[in-house]
C-alpha cells in the first residue's frame, strides 16, 4: 500500500492549521486550497525527488495567534500569517529552491535524522 501511495517518496512533510483559533476559517481554508493548488500545479505532490512533498491539514497546531500557521518537516521551520498570498511564495523558495523565508518563520526544530530510516510497509 505504501508503494502505491508513493509514500516513501516524500522528502517534505507540510502540516497548515485551518482552525478557527489562529485565523478565521474562511482565510485557513483559503491558504489550504491555494497549497493543494499550487502543489500539483509544480507536480510536487505526487513527485519524486528532493522536492517530493506530503501536505497535511490540521485543526490545531498549538500557536494559537499570527495564523495560519504552517510547519515543514523534517526540517522544523514554523511559520506565521501563512496566508493565500503568501504561499505560491513559499513553495517557489522554501520547498523548490530550499531557501526558507526568514521574515515568516518564529521557530525551528527540526527531526533528529535517522542514520537507517526504517523503510515504509509494503503491505
């Protein structure tokens, strides 16, 4: 199953919160739909490579002001005011040319990388 998902193409991970605690619904959910648009418009969603990118949307990240927030992992770069605007921004620098937006990020943390991964499951 993860085969046929390609899930273990991804090299990116990016988590965008659309509850209604850090922005209002409608501007979440704008950033959210101009992120899945601009994604499969550069064919990064389904592609493989250092530029292969798995989208998440959530309800909550636990910064509940300066939204929508969007996080990108495994690198832990957290930003702010994520909004529709912004984003075709932020996939042009941070996840095709891997420059990240210093004046929208307030923290970072990224993952311990492991030096053996463990492979995905086949089944």
């Amino acid at each position: 199953m993860a085969r046929q998902l390609k899930i273990g193409c991804y090299h990116r991970h990016v988590f965008l919160c659309v509850g209604g605690n850090c922005c209002s619904t409608e501007v979440g959910t704008a950033a959210w739909e101009c992120l899945k648009g601009e994604l499969k418009r550069r064919n990064l969603s389904l592609a493989e490579g250092p530029q292969a990118c798995y989208r998440t949307k959530v309800d909550c990240l636990r910064v509940c002001t300066g939204g929508p927030i969007l996080v990108v992992y495994p690198e832990g770069t957290w930003y702010m005011g994520m909004t529709a605007e912004r984003i075709p921004r932020f996939v042009q620098e941070h996840l095709v040319e891997g420059r990240p937006i210093a004046e929208w990020i307030f923290a970072s943390n990224p993952l311990p990388l492991l030096q053996e991964a463990p492979a995905a499951s086949e089944e």
